[in-house]
C-alpha cells in the first residue's frame, strides 16, 4: 500500500524503525475494555490542535466513548504518553518534534498510530509588506534589525526550542536577537496589532491556521537547517502511549484513519478565531460540509456498544 511504504519511509527518515500495529488492520471490535470508554488527549493551546481535538471530540462522542483534554506544555506531553497518564496527541509535527524529542521514539515509549495531515509548514514569517521591503529570507532579518526591535515573537515555552538554538548560535548574526515566548494567542496579539499599524514584525508562522487567511504573509526561506526544507514543510501525526493501539482496538482504529487537509484545518480554525464558534460547533459544521471525510474516519469503526459507528455519529450531529 502507498500509504503504508510512505509511513515507512517517513519514520526511517526520523532515525526510527516502523513498528507494525497490527490491531489497526484488524476490523472494528466491541469487546474493548471498559478502560476504553474514556480517552485522554492533549493540545498545547495551538488552535489547529484545538480544531484536530475538537473533530475527535465530536466522533468519540458520537460512537460513546468520552473524551477528556489536558491543556499541556509540548515536554510535558511526551513525558505523559511515556508513563501512560494520556492516551493519544495529535500534534507531533515532523520533522522538528521527531528530533527534539527523539528519545522516546527510539526507545518505543510512544506509538505512531499515522499521519493526521501531510503539506504542513512551520518557520519564521513576516507580513508580505515587509519582505516587499526586502526581508524574504532569514539572512536579511539581521539587516533591518532596528525595525524588529531584534525581537522574534514565539508561541509557548517548549514549542520555540529550534529558533531559540538557532539564536544561541549566532546563526544569521541573530546572536543579540531575543525570542519572545508567550502563547499563540499573545504572539497573534502582537501579530495583528503590527500589522494594522503597518509596523514590522517577525514571528512564528505555521499552515494550516486562521492567520494565512487573516493576513498576507510571507514565509522566510534559508531556515532549513532550523526547521526543515521547504519552508519547514511539515507533516502532522498522531501519537499514542504504548500499548494503547492493542488495548482499544477499535478507537485507535478511528484516530488512525483520522486525516484532514490544510484547506479544511484552515477553515475550521478561521470559524473558531472569527467567527466565535467553539471547537466543537467548529467541527460539527466543517463535518456537515465534507461527510465524504466523515466517511473515510469511521469506515470500520463501531460504537462502544458494537453498533454501526457512522451512522451514530451521522445521527448525533444531524447529517
């Protein structure tokens, strides 16, 4: 299968060995133990995350299972899946976490239960009025260095590690540069009202989110040693502790077939962030849009109870 020799690769390229789940090829099950009925994720307070969350949020409910989410810090989130405290997280974007937290890949601590988003970009962006004035790669943030205030505004600790390395080096003569670490939302804060005054700024930028709609903005080149070729092209993945995968066959099954596209992740934050909607109306709305997705989740996948899943999950949200 082309997904199955993709995934292959992807880990091999990661320094890792593919470990074969073989629970997830194996039809929907309604034996799981009652451990099962509850599921605990995590987000790290990024909104694509909270979308992601939200979509499963909507699906467990509907085939029964309960979901509880833990607002966590991205160390602290490697650390739980490792002792068992969560059970599945669904924001390991490749290849920058795959070498920062490398050690519990190799060591088998956390499981790869399979890409939830492929064409992914993570890496320093500036408003487009900003590189028209002639910042379009990293090697020129240091030539206008008054006009940023030598500041790179950040998302939470943990999530900055990369570019933070990158200033300790000196690389680009961004030595004397600070990396200003609070949340996404401060960072956005920051982002628009700079942006509305025309003022210049540099930040941490990622696709899919609200903010490629909300702005015109332009990703640096020349950070591939930083965050990957490509602009950081990344891909996303869902991650579950040890174990989890042959312990709920038939859940892990539905997180495994849980894959999105950065058109659909940006529409669904943007009615989160603009349009005021919570994660899960977000969800239950984007759902009704594309069933042909819903479909794809659930195929095989049976409630709590043994019962046809998508069709509960089509009745709960009214679709």
């Amino acid at each position: 299968m082309i997904f199955a020799r993709s995934l292959k690769a992807a880990l091999l390229t990661a320094g890792m060995t593919l470990a074969v789940l073989p629970a997830l090829t194996a039809a929907a099950r309604a034996d799981e133990p009652a451990a099962c009925s509850g599921v605990h994720v995590a987000e790290l307070g990024w909104t694509d995350i909270a979308f992601t969350t939200a979509v499963a949020d909507v699906l467990t409910d509907g085939l029964g299972y309960k979901l509880k989410s833990d607002l966590l810090g991205l160390d602290v989130v490697y650390q739980a899946l490792k002792i068992g405290k969560l059970d599945v997280f669904m924001g390991n974007w490749r290849p920058v976490q795959n070498e920062q937290f490398k050690q519990y890949f190799n060591e088998g601590s956390v499981e790869v239960l399979g890409p939830n988003l492929l064409g992914a970009k993570y890496t320093v962006a500036v408003p487009t009025y900003v590189a028209d004035a002639g910042v379009k790669s990293f090697a020129d943030l240091d030539k206008f260095a008054d006009k940023f205030d030598r500041k790179i505004y950040g998302i939470e600790p943990g999530s900055n590690q990369p570019l933070i390395d990158a200033v300790n080096k000196n690389e680009f003569g961004l030595g004397k540069w600070k990396v200003v670490e609070s949340s996404e939302q401060g960072m956005l804060t920051q982002v628009d009202k700079d942006y509305k005054k025309q003022k210049w700024v540099a930040f941490l930028g990622w696709e899919p989110h609200a903010m490629n709609i909300d702005y015109k903005l332009t990703y640096l080149s020349g950070g591939d040693d930083i965050f990957g070729a490509n602009f950081g092209s990344s891909d996303v993945y869902t991650l579950s502790r040890k174990g989890y995968a042959a312990q709920c066959p038939n859940i892990a099954k539905m997180f495994s077939q849980l894959k999105f596209n950065v058109a659909f992740e940006n529409q669904g934050i943007h009615l989160m962030l603009k349009e005021g909607k919570s994660g899960k109306e977000a969800a239950t709305a984007m759902m009704k849009e594309h069933p042909e997705l819903l479909k794809e989740w659930l195929a095989g996948v049976a409630t709590l109870d043994g019962k046809d899943g998508l069709a509960a999950v089509e009745k709960k949200i009214g679709g």
